[in-house]
C-alpha cells in the first residue's frame, strides 16, 4: 500500500494536534507482531492520528518499524521524538483535533449619528432614552425663576468636654515627637542605653 505524504506546514499542525495524546499502542521486546499492527490500524481507523511507542533503544530498528507500519497500514509518518512515533491517516470517523476554527464575529460598530451608550446600560439592555434624568441642582438665579431653595447648613453644636471626642485628654505633639524624646517633661537624653 502507497504511503502518504504530508507537507511541512500539514505536518507542523499534525505534531501540534499530538502533542496532548498519550501514546494508545505500545509495541514490546517481541517487535511489530501482526496483532500489534492490526492494533494500530484499529487505532487508526478511530482516531485517524495517534501515538506509538516503542521499547527497543535502537534508532534504526525504530526508524525501521515506521518505516513498516507506513507501508503495510498506507498511513503517514508525522513525527519520531525518542521512542515516540506520531501516525496519521486521512479519513477517520473520528477527527475532534481537525475541527476548523470559526472565524470570530465582526463587532458591531456604532455609526457617527448614533449616540454612545455605556456598556452598563447596554448590558442591562437599555439605553440612553430609557435612563432617568437626575435632578438638576439649583445654581445661581433659581431662586427668581421659582425653584424651592436648599435648607441651610447645620452650625456645629458645641460638646460638653472641650471638644474632645471621648473625654480622653490630647497631649501636645505627635507620635513621633513623643518617641524621638522632645517631650516638655522629659529628661534630657544621655545618648547611652541603659541610663549610665
């Protein structure tokens, strides 16, 4: 049976599509048995791309077996890494790594005349029309035109305790004053630890 051949670029998606596969027939000490091709092409005829591997540590005797199972099986030799062999036969029922890639949809583009909405509200399905005007806040000469006019602030209310928050006592000068040794108080530092 003639064998296939396969272009550079064919067998580069090929070796790419394989990578992933566990190797599904191994091939042992007693060779490329009819049982063990017979395996392979079953394996073949399902898949369509599958890996082999091979027990022996002789490269010729390797290259010699794909070589074999190109001929008798009219299948393709995608790759040989170590003792991996990568085949491939066109025509197979089952063919999930062959599928073509859609092609991604053109977004859509809003014209110049259409107005821009936010994502947010297109996400919610709405637009622009839809959504609710805030009130206008009262500026300048509202007051003529008739608007009701804002309630005036609050003026703070002074505490009991002289304005400190929870009866607790501020002293002068932060943190990091207080650790550096500029307290009013305090005795003058000597430089030494310790006291001495």
């Amino acid at each position: 049976m003639p064998t296939l051949e396969l272009t550079s670029k064919e067998r580069s998606e090929l070796r790419a599509a394989a990578h992933p596969l566990k190797p599904v027939v191994l091939i042992g000490d007693q060779g490329l048995t009819p049982a063990v091709l017979k395996e392979i092409d079953m394996n073949l005829t399902a898949h369509g791309l599958l890996k082999v591997r091979v027990a022996g540590d002789d490269r010729a005797a390797r290259i010699a077996m794909l070589d074999t199972i190109c001929d008798s099986l009219s299948c393709a030799a995608v790759g040989h890494l170590g003792k991996t062999l990568i085949l491939y036969r066109h025509g197979s029922q089952n063919r999930r790594w062959e599928q073509k890639v859609e092609e991604p949809v053109e977004r859509s583009r809003r014209l110049p005349n259409e107005p821009h909405t936010p994502k947010k509200l297109l996400a919610a399905g709405k637009t622009l029309k839809d959504r609710k005007t805030p009130r206008k806040a009262a500026r300048g000469n509202d007051e003529l035109v008739g608007t009701p006019a804002r309630k005036p602030a609050r003026a703070p209310v002074a505490r009991p305790g002289g304005g400190d928050a929870h009866g607790i006592p501020r002293r002068a000068g932060s943190a990091l004053s207080l650790r550096a040794g500029r307290r009013s108080t305090a005795a003058p530092r000597t430089g030494r630890r310790g006291g001495r």
